[in-house]
C-alpha cells in the first residue's frame, strides 16, 4: 500500500513538471526579449555601425533604422519602434505629459 501512495505521489509530481514546463514556463510571445528577424541582419550587410538601412517586414511595414553593433554582425535597430503590447504609445505619452 505504501509503494503505490509513493508512485502515485512520483507520478502526480511528474505530471505537474510536465504541465508547467508545457503551458506555464518560457517566454510567450510578447513577453520577454525577442531577437531581430533575419532582415534586421540582412538590411546591415555591407554598411558600417551606424549607417541608416530599412527592410520591409513579414507583415508588409517598412522598418527604417540604424545598423549597430550585435555580437560579431550588424543589425538594424528600428527608429521607431513598435510599443509592446499593454504599453504606451507616443500619443497617449504626450496626452499624459501636458
């Protein structure tokens, strides 16, 4: 009786590990730090630290910015970028600012 309450304990407790890491655990999008998409490395090729460069997105937007420096390659860090989700934009900052 007593090694099945223990399996089951073993067992139980597996499961919850499995669960959390599954559902709970690890950066979901959105949250966290992202890395550049590959044309934020590709728009660099040939440019030096700061260079202005652009590329257009997955989603059609043209990025414009600045190559610097990431590790041993150029990448382009955006002008202005997009405000994550839940946070501020530009416009509601300067509401709250006057």
């Amino acid at each position: 009786m007593k090694s099945l309450i223990k399996v089951s304990i073993i067992f139980i407790l597996l499961m919850m590990c499995t669960f959390t890491n599954a559902f709970g655990q690890g950066p979901s999008k959105g949250q966290g730090h992202q890395d550049p998409p590959p044309e934020a490395f590709t728009a660099c090729e040939g440019k030096s630290a700061g260079d202005t460069a652009e590329f257009v997105s997955p989603r059609g937007d043209t990025v414009c910015g600045t190559c610097e420096q990431d590790g041993d390659r150029l990448v382009l860090r955006p002008d202005n970028p997009k405000p994550r989700s839940g946070g501020k934009t530009g416009e509601s900052q300067r509401g709250n600012q006057e």
